[in-house]
C-alpha cells in the first residue's frame, strides 16, 4: 500500500547540479541533494536518467552543486529545471562561475557551492544515485534557502515528472491567479503571461488564455500561467 | 577549501528511522532521508556507523521511517537522537506501532510513514548509506514537518556529533534563555531547568545551573537547558 502523497512530507530544498563533458556545460534542478557523511564531508544527489547533466556526471565522473536563495527568479528553475541540456545553453542568462575542478556553476541566486567527485553510481530504477566527496565548500551569500515547500506553496512551483520526487500531477493549484487575472492593467501597459514554470512570457490575450493553451516551450497548461504587465 | 557553514545552507527534515532485529527495538533521529526515485519508489538514508540502530538495518535488511511534525517535542527527538539504542528502550514514554514487515515505528508527532527493504548499501565513511524500495508509504497526519532549519532556529535543537551533517559544533546560542531566566517565577511553582537535548530535568538552582554544570543524561551544557516551573 503506497500512498504517493506521505512522499511529500519529506522536506528537501532546491538545488542547481552543474557538470561540464566534451565541451559542453549541463545543469538541472534538484530536491535531493543532502549530506550523507561528515568524514569525509560526502553529498548524494539523484538525477534522473534521461537528464542530459547525468550523462555528463557519469562520463565526467564530477559535478558542482549550488544551493538556490528563497530569491531565484522562476525564470532560473525553469531554465535549468524544465528544458534539456541537449538543447538549451542553461547558462546563456545568468553568469557562469568556474571551480577548481573546471566544472561550472551559478553563483546567482546561490546560498553556497560544493564541488564534488563522484566515488559511487548507483543505479536506482529511474535515477542514478551518485555519492561523492566534497572537495570544494563555500558559502557565497547569507539568506534563507528555497525549501521545497516554499516552491510549492508560495512560488506556486511545480513537479517535472522526471524528478525523484514526481508523485502524481495533483499540486495545489496556484493561489490567487484568477484573483491576479481579474484586476484592471495599469494605463500604458500590456497584458502578458508569464508561465511559472519556464518563464516564457506569452503576449496579449487581455480576458485570459485559452482553456486548451499549452506553453509553446514547457508544454504547460493555461493554469500555470500568471499574468503580468510589460 | 572546505567552509563546513556551506553544509548548513542545505535544507532537511527531521525523521524518525526504526529497526527491529533479534527482539530488540532501536530508533534514532536522522535528517538525511531522501527519495531518490519515482519508478520504483526509492528512499536513502544515511545512519552513522556507531547507532545500534545502523546495526540492525544492516542485520534485519529493512527500516521504518516516519516524519516528524513541527510540533514534536523535544523529549522525543532528545530520547531517539541522543541516548543509544544499546543501552536504552526508546520506545517506553511512546506508543510503538507496526507496520506489514513486523518493523516498529512511532506513530505519534509523525506526519508520514514508510517500511522500507534495503537494497543498497553503500560505506561513506562515518556512514553507511542504505538505499531502499518502499512497500509501504501511509499518511499519518496533516501539518507542517519539522525542518532542521526550525529545529534550530525555533526549537533551539542541537547536532549530535555523529550526525552526517556535524560540521562543528558552533551553531548559534538558544535565542531568549537569558531573558527567559531573568523573570520572576510564578508563586508556588518550582524553577527547575529542563535539557533542550535530551529532556532531563534539573530541579533547583533558582539563580540558574553553575557555569561547569553538565546535563547527566547527555553531557550537554548549561546554555542547552531552559528554564521551566514544575
């Protein structure tokens, strides 16, 4: 008997897992990165296997993992959370650091980095589970780190259904959209909406998105749009 | 470079992971319970080498995780995160449920549950690593989890040593103890002290517990107590 929603109860925070192979840089969101030892000072992290950053943690055998603030634009998590490495250069938006192992990371919107060797792979069904050892830690700014839960319920984020942690579609529905879509727009500004899960801005449509509106980039429905003012 | 305060930027929560082998019960408080897949439903756990807990997951092949609600006393985290499993039945001053694989798991203060069979384990130093298949995942409750971050900041909780995620022990002071101290009791009520490690209480000591003083059930200081009246 699996009741997928007690999976939600656990608490976990958002994550940025860089690599760099064959001359391309990669990344993808995470909620599962956590301290598994203390001597030495080891992190696991699980990564989905379709994920084009896994490829390049299993040939590269590294990556470097950042810490999101409670501040990280939706854009960001969209960016690197819902799009492929295989198609999008993730880091074209934001700055891209370099540890000492040559491996990239974002130090936007980042509370600390790690940068991590890889000593086991372990395969669990539709992840990898990679364990490894901390070379690099560094706190880069101070701030409250962006819970899981934080994502859900404030940001109004979502679940990809590659995630570890992708039990079912059936969220929360965002708070105060239509609450949002129903005020009057300032004078000299247009209507847009803004999809919380990529941060594609979709122009127009002033009385609402259509029932069947999907995001041209993520594939998302109409209710995970916000609207905004340009 | 390692900044050990980088460690502390990672979000968690506080669970509960049961074991049962050779007739006797063990239990210990971790905040490394993780899912690492979807298909199928995966959890990782990481248990110091030194628990009696550790060794009967690695004997029994199998664990009971709950997660602990906000409101969990500090009682319940001092008896099952700070005393051992060897000397002492953590679960006398609770109610001891069972789950489908005859595992113990306390049901009280818990949000969820999981009985889990170890499929992995995996040596990480001062830690093993298990890697497990859920059979069974069952809400227990509604709520909020008690994240590490409240348990330090709310709770004025501590690391034990021989957790994964002891990077030091110089975590911030409880907020408030002075203030807390310096008001006039009640009448007829007697000032006791009351351990925020491990829930013993010292009775007496009206002008507060002398500078060298050391809880006797878990050598904890005298800036870990709270003033309470009995």
């Amino acid at each position: 008997m699996i009741d997928r929603k007690a999976f939600r109860a656990l608490s976990s925070g958002l994550c940025l897992i860089t690599a760099r192979e064959g001359g391309r840089d990669c990344g993808c969101v995470v909620n599962t990165l956590v301290q598994v030892a203390s001597a030495p000072p080891t992190l696991a992290v699980s990564l989905n296997k379709d994920n084009a950053t896994t490829a390049a943690v299993r040939e590269s055998g590294r990556f470097a993992a950042t810490v999101l603030a409670q501040d990280a634009p939706m854009e960001l998590i969209g960016t690197f959370g819902f799009h492929s490495s295989a198609d999008t250069d993730k880091f074209a938006a934001c700055s891209r650091a370099i540890d000492g192992a040559e491996v990239p990371y974002v130090a936007d919107h980042a509370l600390a980095r790690f940068s991590v060797t890889v000593t086991e792979t372990i395969d669990v069904g539709s992840h990898y589970l990679f364990v490894g050892t901390v070379e690099e830690a560094e706190m880069l700014a101070e701030g409250d780190a962006l819970t899981y839960a934080y994502y859900h319920a404030v940001k109004g984020g979502k679940t990809p259904p590659k995630a570890a942690t992708y039990n079912g579609g059936d969220e929360a529905p965002l708070a105060g959209v239509t609450e949002t879509a129903a005020s009057a727009p300032d004078a000299g500004k247009r209507i847009a909406w803004r999809c919380t899960i990529c941060g594609y801005i979709e122009e127009g449509y002033p009385d609402g998105l259509p029932a069947d509106y999907m995001c041209p980039i993520c594939g998302a429905g109409r209710d995970f749009f916000e609207r905004v003012e340009l």
